[in-house]
C-alpha cells in the first residue's frame, strides 16, 4: 500500500505519467488536510505546464494500441482490478475517511458503489458491441461499430474522492480510451492508491495518468489539441466554464454541476420514517453531496410534527471525529472556509426572516473542521437558503398547502438533480415523479441517485451536456459509432450494378 495512505509524515503528492510517478518540480504546493484532526497529512503540487503537457503527450501515446486492444483483454484488466479493490476493501475506505472526513459506514458506501462501476465497466464487450441489418437495400448490407474517442480527462470533486473518478476512468479506459485524472487537490490520496490498483491490475503504461493543478491545469487540459473528451463533476459555475470552453475547442463534454434537491412530505407519509430518511440525505456525508437533500417541503398539516422531528433525531447526533472508530454519526466538512460557509447560510437566514430551529454552531471538543446539522423552518422559495447550494450539513423547510404548491417550488429552482416524495398516495406519487423539475426521482427514497447501470441524469443547470456519466449513456459517450454499408459482386458475370436487374436475376435462378 501506498505510503501515503498510511503514514503521518507530510509527504509530497506524485503526479503519474507514462506510467512513473514522478515529484513535480513546481514551487507551488497546497496543503491537504486530515479534517477530523485538522492537521497536514500531505502536499499536493500544481503541477507545471511542462508537466502537463508531458502527461497529455504521454496518454496520446498509449491510445492507438490500447484502442487496438481486444475488448474482452481491457475488460480482464477492470476484474482483476475489481479484485484488487475487493480485497483491500477497508483499507480504502479509511483511506476516504482519513482524507474527506466521512464516517466509516460512509466511505465503505462510497468503495462499494465504485466497485460497482469497476464491474459495470468489466461488462463493456456486452455494451459496446454494434447493429447489423443484412439487405437494407438490396445486396447492401449495413452495420454499426462502436469505436473508442481518444484520450480523455476527468475532473473530480473532494465530496468523493474514491466513486467519482471511478465513475469515470474504468469505463473509459473499457471502451479503449488513454485517461488522464484531475483529482481534487483536497483529497488526492485515493485517487493516487486508485492510480497504484490499476497498474497493479496490468494496465499498459500511459492508459492511465494523474496530474494535479488548480484552474490553469484545468484549462490547459480541457484546450489541449490530444484531449477528445471531457467528464467533470463539481459546482454549476465552473461547469459552465468548462463545458462552454471544452466545447467551443471540439470535445465532446459531460459536466455535472451543484444542485438543491428538494424532499416533498405528503400529510399521509409515515412521519418518523421520513425524518429518519430526510436525515439520512440532508446529513449523510456532512450535507457534501449533489444528491444531499436539502429543501423539505412539508405540506399541510405535517409540517409542525415533521419539523419537531427533524429537530429532535438530527439534534441527537454524534458529531466529531470520524477517524478514531465508530460512535459518530456525522463527521467534519472539507476544511474551515466550508464550516463558515454553512454558519454564513444561517445568520443570511436569520436576515431574511427565517426561523432556525436546530443551530449546528456549537463549541466542539476537537480541532476538527465541525458544525452540526442544523434545521432552518418556514423558509420562502425566493430566499438565498431555496436557492443557493449550501453544500453542508443545513436542511431548509418550506411550507406549502398542497402538492400543486410544492411542485410549483420545484419550478422556480434553477437546478434540477434529484427530487423525492414520501406518502402513500400512489396518485399523488405518479403526478411528482411526472411533473417535478429534477431529473432523478425518489418515491420514498430518501437519497434517489442511480447505481452503475442508470445513468445519473441531472436537468438544468445541474448538467451540461447531452449524454450523462454512467450507465449505458456513460459508455455511448466514451465511445463514437461507425457505420458501414457493403456491397459484394458475384462473378463477372453477375456483377451487374442495376438492383432491378440484380433481383429479377434471382428470381430467375
């Protein structure tokens, strides 16, 4: 295992090329935190432009013979790396602890749900494969073929620093395409220890790069000439930025951005089960995911006991350091700027007439980046808490009198992620799962986000693009389609080219 997944020496962060991990040379190095503890546990470089210009000439030179590589050879590559993963489970989830704060359970849900993408891309021959249709006119025969893009680049955020790369270079790299990663420099540890896996796994020198920078390294991949495709998963301003500039240079791009997800609470949902989810997705991981909901909308006469308790379960939690075992149920966002971000949310709501219910700020025992969940009532769909991505641990509730009002909330927010409803109302179900303005729905599920076979369909501003990660769309974008028609004479004789001729000819035979 890596030294840096282990030890506690500040040590500087390697960038992959041609298959070598080598020290950058730059001058420019950016602190990456234990946010349980708040200390240093490593340097991350921003890399120079030689440095990543070396590793885009690096993937560029692998792709023509790993694209000639036979499928089922790059699928074998994903099972012994499924393996690899598989075994040394645990070792990566504390590794995602270690570096993002999550709990323990947390971050083994996160290693599970890459290690589900690992084996969606260990079934790529099954997906890739092409269409015939034998005589499409007559003697003419058409098929479609299924061939890889080129090198491409991802971009990934600190939220989740093991699933989202996964979600990206496994399939990839299965559909016979040279990758480079762009990790958080926050959280750069597991995607370095994903980076040792995949070699260990066999794959070719090249095929797989790592470089680390800031916006500058982001531009100068996204604009390199060699660069066919881009995947990019963070906030909606930056990605923006990069589907317009990858676009306008020639790539193809798929960029998700941020969201506010919002949980509807029908008057007949079963209310202790739908705070215990609403917590679930509001607070699981700290509130830093895309999917984290973060508006309860809470319809007429269940508003008051939901709100009661929301703050009642989530005013219960455990919160503290996530690296010292079990017992906490809620562990520390990324670093300080996030905790003041989320208390900046809370005096703004306070500003704009809200009632905070349950206040996360409190003194904690630790030198970790802490701040409770905290419950905000009677917000109005106009206000900042509505609109605005948080990205922390702060559930805002809105109230409305009936679903139309609710739907109608849905309607003014420019993201459109994930939605969910609870109620028994399989009527009330049906007109929210085809009429609220999200592109992934729950019906009594709390957290609504696609495992590796469906692909994760953001609307909105919460997606750029046209063809999304994972799923099959995932491998249609990794790959480009080719289509053949072909034509075969017979003798000299029969080598008439009128198909009128060609068919009586037949029928005379």
């Amino acid at each position: 295992m890596s030294s840096l997944a282990t030890s506690e020496k500040i040590e500087k962060v390697p960038y992959l090329s041609g298959g070598q991990w080598k020290t950058s040379q730059t001058d420019q190095w950016t602190d990456v935190y234990n946010p349980s503890r708040g200390t240093v546990i490593g340097q991350v470089p921003v890399c120079t432009a030689s440095e990543i210009g070396e590793v885009i000439a690096s993937a560029s030179a692998a792709q023509a013979e790993w694209s000639a590589t036979p499928v089922v050879d790059r699928a074998r590559v994903m099972f012994r790396l499924h393996h690899l993963m598989d075994e040394q489970f645990e070792d990566l989830s504390a590794l995602v602890t270690r570096e993002h704060g999550k709990t323990l359970p947390e971050a083994r849900a996160e290693v599970k749900r890459g290690l589900e993408m690992v084996e969606f891309a260990a079934s790529v021959p099954t997906m890739i494969q092409g269409d015939t249709l034998p005589n499409i006119a007559a003697d003419v025969d058409g098929e479609t073929v299924r061939h890889s893009v080129g090198v491409c680049v991802g971009i990934t955020p600190y939220n989740f620093p093991s699933m989202v790369p996964l979600w990206m270079f496994p399939v990839a790299i299965s559909c016979g395409n040279a990758f480079i990663l762009k990790p958080s420099e926050k959280v750069p540890l597991s995607a370095i220890r994903l980076g040792e896996l995949i070699e260990e796994a066999g794959l070719p020198a090249g095929v797989f790069n790592l470089v680390h920078g800031g916006a500058d390294c982001v531009q100068q991949l996204i604009t390199a000439p060699e660069v066919a495709a881009i995947s990019f998963v963070g906030s909606t301003r930056v990605a923006k930025i990069i589907y317009e500039t990858g676009t306008r240079h020639g790539k193809r791009v798929q960029a998700a951005g941020g969201a506010k997800n919002h949980m509807i609470v029908m008057p007949d949902a079963d209310v202790d089960l739908a705070v215990k989810a609403l917590s679930a997705s509001a607070y699981g991981c700290a509130g830093q995911r895309c999917m984290a909901g973060s508006v309860a909308v809470g319809i007429g006469k269940i508003a008051d006991p939901l709100v009661e308790g929301l703050c009642d379960y989530a005013g219960k939690f455990e919160v503290g350091p996530t690296d010292g075992g079990t017992g906490v149920d809620m562990g520390p966002l990324i670093n300080l700027d996030a905790v003041n971000r989320v208390a900046g949310y809370l005096e703004v709501a306070a500003e704009e007439g809200a009632n905070i219910a349950l206040d996360g700020r409190r003194e904690f025992d630790s030198e970790g980046f802490l701040i409770g969940p905290s419950v905000v009532d009677r917000v109005s769909a106009d206000m900042r808490l509505a609109q605005e991505e948080v990205f922390g641990p702060l559930l805002s509730v809105i109230r409305t009198g009936d679903l139309e009002e609710a739907i109608a909330v849905g309607d003014l927010c420019q993201y459109g992620n994930g939605a969910s409803i609870f109620t028994r109302d399989g009527h009330a179900a049906r007109e929210f799962k085809m009429r609220f303005n999200a592109g992934m729905i729950g019906i009594n599920v709390g957290v609504p986000a696609p495992m590796a076979w469906l692909p994760f369909t953001g609307w909105n501003q919460s997606f750029f693009g046209d063809l999304h990660i994972q799923g099959r769309e995932g491998v249609h974008f990794y790959t480009r389609q080719k289509m053949t028609l072909t034509r075969w004479f017979g003798s000299s004789g029969d080598s008439h080219q009128d198909p009128v001729w060609a068919s009586q000819h037949r029928k005379s035979k």
